[in-house]
C-alpha cells in the first residue's frame, strides 16, 4: 500500500472538483446559450412552472443530501472507512468519496440544463449553475478533513 501524502490529495480533489463544479457548469450554460441561438426551447412546453417547481424541490433536496453525505464520509469518526481503510488505499478512498459528492453538486446544473433546453428562462439556468457552485464552495472536503482520513489510514496500516 503507498503512503500518500495529503497535500497532494487535497490539491487532486480541489482541481476534480473545480472541474466538475465550475468548469463543467460553464460549458453547460455556453451550450444551452448556443442551442438557444439555433432554437432549441424557443418553444416552451406545457406545465414548465411546475416542472421547474419540481426541479427546485429536487435541488433543494439533494444540497441537504449532499450534506448528510459529507457527514457521514469525511467525518473523524467514521465506521465506513475503518472497513475500507484496511483493505484499500484512503486516497483513493478519499477521492472516490470526492467525486461522488462533486458529482451530485453538480446535479442542480444539469436540472438547469434540462429546464432551459425545455423553454425555460436564462435566469433560473444561471441560479440552478448557483446552487451547483454554492455546494461546492461549502460541501468541498477541507484539507484537514483530507488529513485526518489519510492520518486514519496511517494509524491503522501500522
């Protein structure tokens, strides 16, 4: 098993997560624009305020998901990675995690997406690309949470 250095993961898992929650997000809008522009959604559809209604729900759902997921995997005393943490190498365990969390902050975005390829408006796409960057902005593990868990896997691998 190699020894990983928690700096360097920290760093893996900020650029992953400034890819997957601001880049990704930036392309999503630039496309949605284009596709605009060449008349995609110019045409809402039927019941667009109660989709978008039901998105938000959806979004608002998942921030309080995501959090509960932070919690559960990056805190101190988790059960989880005392299982993993034997068996296989915490940073990989650490990004992994990562991703999954990233991934679903990124979710609102796509639902903005879907929302404004349907006939939605410019401005909610622009607040569901918000929320994407909010969550990411405040649900990013720490690099004292990436060297606690890596500090874990230390301790136990001894």
């Amino acid at each position: 098993m190699r020894r990983s250095d928690p700096e360097s993961t920290y760093f893996k898992t900020v650029y992953l997560g400034l890819l997957l929650n601001v880049f990704i997000p930036a392309i999503l809008v630039i496309l949605g624009l284009f596709l605009r522009s060449k008349g995609v959604g110019v045409n809402p559809i039927k019941a667009l305020d109660l989709f978008l209604i039901i998105l938000l729900f959806v979004s608002a759902s998942e921030v309080f998901f995501v959090l509960f997921f932070r919690r559960r995997f990056f805190s101190s005393g988790n059960h989880l990675k005392e299982e993993a943490s034997v068996k296989t190498g915490t940073e990989d365990d650490f990004i992994r995690y990562s991703l999954i969390l990233f991934s679903l902050c990124l979710s609102p975005t796509i639902y903005g997406f879907v929302y404004y390829l349907l006939g939605g408006t410019l401005k909610w796409f622009i607040i569901f690309a918000l929320i994407t960057f909010i969550c990411f902005r405040f649900f990013k593990p720490g690099l004292e949470q990436t060297k606690e868990f890596i500090k874990f896997d230390d301790e136990s691998s001894v």
